[in-house]
C-alpha cells in the first residue's frame, strides 16, 4: 500500500492506517472506485469539487517524479473524463451542503456580482470569519471589521488585508454594508431592528444581507420583518445546507449510472487493446491462407472459396475433435457459439421452420 501511495504522489502513513480506513481493489472494481473517486462520490459530501483538485495535483506530483507509467495515465484521464460527464449530466454538484457556500450563493442571489459589494465583519467568531473568507474567495470587493478592541481588529485587518473601523461606528458601518456578518457570540443583541432601520433609510433601501453567526443570535429578529432585509441565522443556513445536500443524494444514483457505464467503457477498451495483438495474428494467419489459395485456384472462384472454407476450418475443427476426446465437448461448442455466432444461425434455421407449415396444416388447408 506504501508503494501504491508513492506512485499516486499521495502523503501516507502507514502506521496512521487503521482498520477501516484502507482498503484495496483490483481490475474492475479498481477501475470503478477510481472514477467514483474523481467524481466526488466517495466523499463525505458527495459532489465536492476539491476532491478531484486533490486527486489532480496527486496525479500532477507523481508525474513529476516519474511515477506514472503508460497503464496510470490513461486511466487518470478516462477518471476525469467520467468526472466531467457527471457534472454536466448531473446536478450533483450545483447544490450547496455546507453553511458557508449557502451564504455565498445567498449574497450572490440578492447582490449578484460581488465584486462591488461590501461587508462589515462584526466580532471575532471563528463562523463569521468564514463566512467573511468564503465571501472574498466569491469576488466579494470590500471587507471592513469591527471589534470591540481596536488592537485586535487591527490585527485581524492586517492578517485578512482588508480595513477596520471602531466599534462605537457600528451604526455608520451597517451604512456602507451590503452584507453584515455579526460574530460576536455575547449572548444578547449586538444589532438592533432600529439600527437596520435606520441604515436602509440612509441607504435608500438598497438591500442588505444579514447574517448571524452567533449562537445565540446577535441580531434582533424582528430586524428580518423589515423591507429589504433579508435575515439568516445559523438554523436558516443548515436547513438550506441540509435540503442541498439530500438533493446531491437524490442525484448521487445518476452520478453511480454514469461510474459505472464509463468503469465498463473504459474496461471494454482496455481488453480490446489487450487481445490486439492476438487478432491480428489471427488476420495475417487468414490472409496468408487466402493469398496462397487465389495463387492457386484464382481463376476458379467456387473451388478458390470452397478451398478457402476448408483451410479456415481444419484448425478449429481439429482443436474440437481434440477437446470433445478430453471430455471438453459442452465447454467447445460454447466458445465456438460465441467466437463464431452459431446459435444465431440455429435460431433463424429455428424461425424458419415455424413459419412453414405443418402437414396437418396443409391437409386442412387442401
């Protein structure tokens, strides 16, 4: 397992793997998990978008050390390929499950491009810090913190690069705030249905997100009643989470279809691949043959193709005489059924008779 990590380029510990958390597959199943993988559906939460990233830059390290060779490729590539047919076949990937990307879609839903949009981050809250970060990664153009120490907002502004203000200019703030993530977690009301009000007014009701990251909340509820106010809380964002993440289960067993048939697809190629080199073979044999027949008898096209029939046949009817005298009779005929589709024939010799018909028939019908 050490090596298979080393070849993929993947960071393991052997001595971390427990029970459970490792496992092996081989040929097909391989192939399956594999594709499962790169397209999310082996992941906590389905559809997630950085597991075929994560799996992309293992493939990308690997190759850089020489650790991909001409079976690995190929086979990464038919996996991303299988990965881009489920998310544009699929909408596994267009519903959010976590709280964070809810919010994001939210704000992109009300203010639509974020790149002029601006949010006041309101306390230190590990939640509205990611709600803040995952807000910048959408495009958003302007960030402003407010905390009740100026040292530490200060601080915070420098590490996010982003502006601060003092906490006594909450009011003004949520004034130049299109969104307002409040985190201060004090246990009582941070932001008031007054204080909203009064921003929209100077604001000229343009709209403004709120959202609350505390528990309990640090906005007043009833600011949520307002006219161009739209309130979130942390419950309003799980549920949304929750509804997103049963509708990418719901889409999960397409997304599987999909796995599976390019598992299959890529499986049939491999073979086909595999026994080249032996049908070929078999077609310069049959070539030959046929040259050395029309050298012979080209003039005469029903002995040249009687001739020909016969030289076809004297292996694989030698090998079945040879294999029914070793007791291998019913296994024989089997394959010669399915190298040569003579049970096709015997049906349609079948469906043929029972066209005709019967004597009694006849003697009725006469």
């Amino acid at each position: 397992r050490g090596q298979l990590a080393q070849a993929l380029g993947l960071e393991f510990e052997l001595g971390l793997a427990t029970a459970g958390e490792a496992y092996i597959e081989t040929d097909e199943r391989a192939v399956t998990q594999l594709f499962a993988v790169a397209a999310a559906l082996d992941s906590a939460m389905p559809g997630e978008a950085q597991v075929l990233g994560q799996l992309k830059e293992s493939h990308r390290r690997a190759r850089d050390t020489g650790s991909i060779g001409p079976l690995l490729e190929p086979l990464l590539q038919a996996a991303y390929g299988c990965a881009k047919r489920v998310r544009t076949e699929t909408a596994l990937a267009q519903h959010p499950v976590s709280m964070v990307t809810v919010a994001r879609n939210v704000a992109r839903r009300l203010h639509g491009d974020l790149t002029p949009v601006s949010a006041l981050l309101i306390g230190p809250g590990d939640m509205g810090l990611m709600l803040a970060e995952a807000l910048r990664a959408g495009g958003l153009g302007r960030l402003t913190i407010l905390h009740p120490s100026v040292a530490r907002a200060a601080a915070m502004a420098q590490q996010l690069a982003c502006h601060y203000r003092p906490f006594a200019e909450l009011s003004a703030a949520l004034e130049d705030a299109d969104i307002a993530i409040s985190a201060m977690g004090l246990g009582r009301i941070v932001v008031t249905r007054a204080m909203v009000e009064a921003a929209l007014v100077a604001r000229r009701r343009r709209p403004v997100l709120l959202l609350d990251a505390a528990i309990p909340g640090d906005i007043e509820p009833a600011a949520g009643a307002l006219d161009d106010a739209f309130l979130y809380g942390m419950d309003d964002l799980d549920r949304l989470a929750q509804d997103g993440l049963s509708n990418r289960q719901s889409e999960a067993a397409a997304a599987r279809a999909i796995v599976a048939e390019a598992a299959a697809s890529y499986r049939s190629r491999l073979v086909a691949r595999e026994i080249a080199p032996a049908l070929g073979r078999l077609r310069a044999r049959f070539e030959r043959i046929r040259a050395e027949i029309l050298a012979t008898h080209g003039g005469d096209a029903d002995e040249a193709t009687r001739r020909l029939l016969n030289r076809l046949l004297h292996d694989p009817a030698t090998a079945l005489r040879r294999l029914a005298a070793d007791g291998e009779k019913a296994n024989a005929e089997r394959w010669l059924d399915r190298l040569f589709a003579t049970d096709e024939d015997d049906d349609a010799a079948a469906a043929v008779a029972d066209d005709k018909p019967k004597d009694k028939d006849r003697e009725a019908g006469a």
